[in-house]
C-alpha cells in the first residue's frame, strides 16, 4: 500500500499483514458494508521514518457510489483518517489469506 503526496511524488509505502475481513449484508435500514483490517508496515520516502499503521478499512455500498473511510493508527498512536469514494472497483479479496 502507498500513501501517494501530489505535490512532491513524497509518499509512505510498504507492506500489508495479518488481514482479516467482515461482511456486512445489506438491511431494510442499513447499506452492504465490507471491513478489512490489517497491520501496514511503511518506509518514508521523504525521511527516514518506518514503522507500522493498524488500518480500518471501511467501504460502506450506496446506490450512488461506493464510500470508504481509512482509519491508520500508528505505533505512536497517532490517528489518520481519511474518507472519500471509490472510482472504477477494488476487489481485496485476492489479498486475502485463505
């Protein structure tokens, strides 16, 4: 997984570990909701900052797009969050350990 900066090309990228994920059926009063959780362990490419995130990966199924939110809680436990929508489709169920 990368964390891209437009600005610079700067980004924090690396590897993903222990997933595990939870579907949530769609509901009279709720929307389909996929969760993955994972451990990301990143390297700077602008410092020489690594470590690692727990990553909440939420995508939630609405009929005018798809939504996600990612919520990164690093060793230090600062908190990111980031929400937005989803162009085009991203299956992570290939990255899945079966």
């Amino acid at each position: 997984m990368a964390n891209v900066s437009g600005i610079n090309d700067d980004q924090s990228y690396g590897t993903l570990s222990s997933f595990t994920h939870e579907k949530l059926k769609e509901t009279d009063k709720s929307y389909q909701v996929d969760i993955f959780n994972f451990r990301w362990a990143y390297d700077n490419s602008y410092d020489d900052n690594t470590g690692y995130a727990n990553v909440v990966f939420t995508k939630v199924y609405k009929p005018q797009g798809v939504l996600f939110t990612i919520k990164m809680v690093q060793a230090n436990l600062d908190v990111l969050i980031l929400k937005g929508y989803m162009e085009g489709s991203l299956n992570l169920n290939d990255y899945l350990s079966k």
